[in-house]
C-alpha cells in the first residue's frame, strides 16, 4: 500500500509540474476589429419656380443638406452656375439680367457641414430691367453642382 501511495503520489507531482509549465509558456495574440462608415448626406435645392412680373426681389426656395454623416474635415460643396439672363422663349436674344443672391451677397457656391445647414436663395432684378422687357415668357435653368470635398 505504501508503494502505491509513493507511486500515486510521485504521479500527482509529474502532473503538477506539467500544469504550472503550460501556465508559464502562455502566447498572447491579438484581433482587429475594423468597421467602414461611408459618407452619407441628402441635399435639396430649389424646385421649379415661377415670378412675378416686375417683382425686383423673388424666393427661389433653398439649399438644405439633411442626414449629414461625413468624414472628419469633409464637407458638401453646392455650387450654381447661371447665366443671369431670363430669355424670352420666342426671341432668345431678348433677355432679362437678374442675380441670385443669398441676404446681401451674390450667390455661387456655398459649403454645408451640419444636419439642417441651408442657404436661402432670392432671384434680384432691377426695376430699370423690368421696364426694358418685351412681352413673353423668359426662362432660365439654374445648374446645382453638388461635391464631397
């Protein structure tokens, strides 16, 4: 019995030593975790508009961003390109000037960055314009560029 109580303890002792030799061999490894966010935004510009005769100063609507998600120091540019002549639909080369303006300045472009960030937009003409005019309809398309910088 004795010989047995030495055999299994001397066995106990063989597996303890192996146990705290695999603790000390322990590897540390490491996992990334990445995720891809894309830019989101949702821009509105001015709808189809019609003025008033001899108004000098008419709302076209305006520019508004919504649903902004977007990189660190990005923002969206929204520019307009017009010719600043209504022209007459039958003769184009009776013409009307006008300017859009945003308050006090001219209007051409304008950067937006936060949910809700917009730019009201009036179509001016001056008074000594209107009483150039001929008679007829005068129209003009308005070209919105819109870019992630």
């Amino acid at each position: 019995m004795r010989k047995f109580t030495t055999v299994l303890l001397s066995t106990m002792f063989v597996l303890g030593s192996f146990t705290s030799v695999m603790a000390q061999d322990s590897d540390t490894k490491q996992t990334t975790i990445s995720v891809s966010v894309d830019p989101t935004y949702m821009v509105t510009i001015p709808a189809n508009t019609t003025i008033k005769s001899g108004e000098q100063s008419s709302s076209l609507g305006k520019i508004t961003i919504e649903n902004v998600r977007l990189e660190p120091d990005k923002s969206v540019n929204v520019a307009v390109d017009a010719s600043g002549k209504l022209k007459n639909t039958k003769d184009t080369s009776k013409t009307i000037p006008y300017k859009i303006m945003n308050g006090d300045k001219e209007f051409k472009s304008a950067s937006y960055t936060e949910n809700s960030d917009n730019t009201m937009l009036t179509l001016l003409i001056d008074k000594s314009d209107w009483d150039k005019a001929y008679a007829g309809t005068y129209t003009d398309t308005l070209v919105f560029t819109i870019s992630y910088r």
